[in-house]
C-alpha cells in the first residue's frame, strides 16, 4: 500500500482519510476550489505537495501569510519595488522576488514554491489570448487569478556604437552580430522567436554566443563587449547605458492563487505600484505604463 508521504496525486478518498473528512465535504471543496484539484477525464485528483500547503496555509490564518514568495519572469522596477518594500518590514516578514523566466515560474507556482508568478507572454493587445492560453496549459490553472502589472517597451538591446545600425529591422537578422538568447521559457525568448519568425527567420539564423537567465545578465554581456545585441526590455538598456530599438509593448502581469491576492504583502506592493514614487522610478527607468496596475484580468469563474 502506498503510503501518504510518496504520494504524488491523492484520489478524493485518500484525501477524505488524510484530512478526516466526508469524501462528499471533499467533492464538495474541490468543485468551489477550496481545496487545489484538478479534474482528468471526469475524476478528480488533488496534488499531495499543494494539499500539504494548503494545511499549512491555512493553520492560524495562514502560518507563511508572513512571507510572499515572487517568481517568474525579470523585471528592473518590480525587484525595487520588493527592495523597497523589505527595507520597510523589516525582519518581520520576507518578500522574496527570484527571476526564473515565465514557464518555470508558473511550473512552481503550480507546485506550491511560490506564491506569485509574473510572466509576459505576447504584446499587449494579444494579452488576453496568449496570456490565458499559456496558463490553461498547467493542472490547477483553475484556482488562479491573472492581475495586470504594467505594460512595457520590449525590443533590441544593442552596444550603443551599434545603434544606428539597427533602424531598419529586417536587416538586423543578416548583420555579422554576437547575439546574447535567452533560456527557454523566458518571455523575452519567446518574443525574439515571434520576431525572427514574422521576418522569415529563426533561432538558428543567429550567432548565437551566450545564454542570459536574466535580463540584467544579458545587459551585462553588451556592457562589458562580450557580444553585440539581445531582446530585453528597454528599462535594463537605459540603466546599462546600451541602445534600444522598441519592437513592442507587452504586458507584464501577476499570476497567483485567488487567497494569495488578499494577502498583506501582495497588496502592500500594488498600492506601492500605484503610487508616486513607482511612476517617478518608472518614468526614470524608461518604458513603462503603470495605468491600470492591480486590476483583474482573468478569472476562471
């Protein structure tokens, strides 16, 4: 018999007897996704790591409602905003922001490692199809909320004695250049492909010399010379002193369980956000519309 603890799924019964329940209180929890399941072929199936957390979620109003824990795609202005939001709590809480790309935090937003993901996935007028797509792809999409960000200037970042070279686009591709990709299932790799795509192109068209996990990384690699041009957001090229050729805007948004967005910390940084001080910062970084920041995009109800 399998024991509790090496369970990857757990069936309605098992979790009735693991948490000393009615199985129909269980039916019952998972329909009104109180309880973090997912429905396959018509049976459900609840995610042992998800169900632990949940326990532990809710012991005392939450024993983590101290800590939020921020992944998925790289953003200059959301890690100050965390940074500023720390240097005001304190010892007395955590809020942690770790970049890892869209697809890998929403892998472990999905496995109950964090708490937030943030991810930008098409231009901002695709938001709603490409956005909502990309999350229907993992198991327990239906206990998630979708809430704007921002939107932002994506595009070329280029050693500033290249710049004049890049305004004509469909050039771009054929020029000798050492270009900096992205990993796979970063945001900015999926809108260098879209790019290279509409023009004919692909991946492996490029001289590709470095990998970046990060945006400030890829940065790094134009400001020092070790390669020539990537795809980021013109913020980290303005703070990098590098040219920016804009391509598009896209929305950058927040992906997390509907209880984490009544969480305090959550709701600290949307209002930090929104204030003066994020637009003053915004408007100095370059690139960004905080209009309508906080408010809800996508539901499953």
């Amino acid at each position: 018999m399998t024991e509790p603890s090496e369970l990857v799924y757990m069936s309605a019964k098992q979790v009735a007897e693991y948490l000393d329940l009615n199985e129909k209180k269980v039916y019952a929890m998972a329909n009104d996704r109180m309880l973090p399941a997912t429905k396959i072929t018509g049976k459900w199936l609840f995610p042992k790591i998800l169900i632990d957390r949940w326990l532990m979620d809710s012991c005392h109003s939450g024993m983590l409602s101290d800590r939020l824990l921020i992944t998925g795609s790289d953003d200059p202005l959301l890690s100050m905003q965390v940074a500023r939001l720390m240097a005001e709590v304190g010892s007395r809480e955590l809020i942690s922001y770790s970049a890892t790309g869209s697809r890998l935090g929403l892998e472990l937003l999905s496995k109950g490692y964090a708490d937030v993901c943030t991810l930008h996935w098409g231009s901002a007028e695709e938001r709603n199809v490409r956005h909502t797509a990309l999350l229907k792809g993992y198991p327990n999409h239906q206990q998630w909320i979708m809430v704007h960000g921002y939107n932002r200037q994506q595009g070329l970042i280029v050693r500033p004695e290249l710049h004049h070279l890049c305004q004509e686009e469909d050039k771009v591709i054929d020029l000798p250049w050492r270009w900096v990709n992205r990993q796979g299932g970063a945001g900015s790799q999926q809108h260098l492909e879209h790019w290279l795509l509409k023009r004919g192109g692909s991946i492996k068209d490029l001289n590709i010399v470095l990998t970046a996990y990060s945006e400030r990384e890829l940065a790094g690699y134009l400001a020092r010379g070790d390669a020539d041009i990537g795809f980021g957001c013109q913020a980290v090229a303005m703070e990098s002193g590098l040219g920016f050729v804009p391509l598009v805007t896209e929305s950058f948004d927040f992906v997390m369980p509907q209880g984490i967005y009544f969480r305090r910390q959550l709701q600290q940084l949307f209002k930090s956000l929104s204030g003066a001080a994020a637009r003053q910062m915004a408007a100095m970084l370059g690139g960004y519309d905080l209009t309508d920041c906080g408010q809800l995009l996508w539901s499953p109800q």
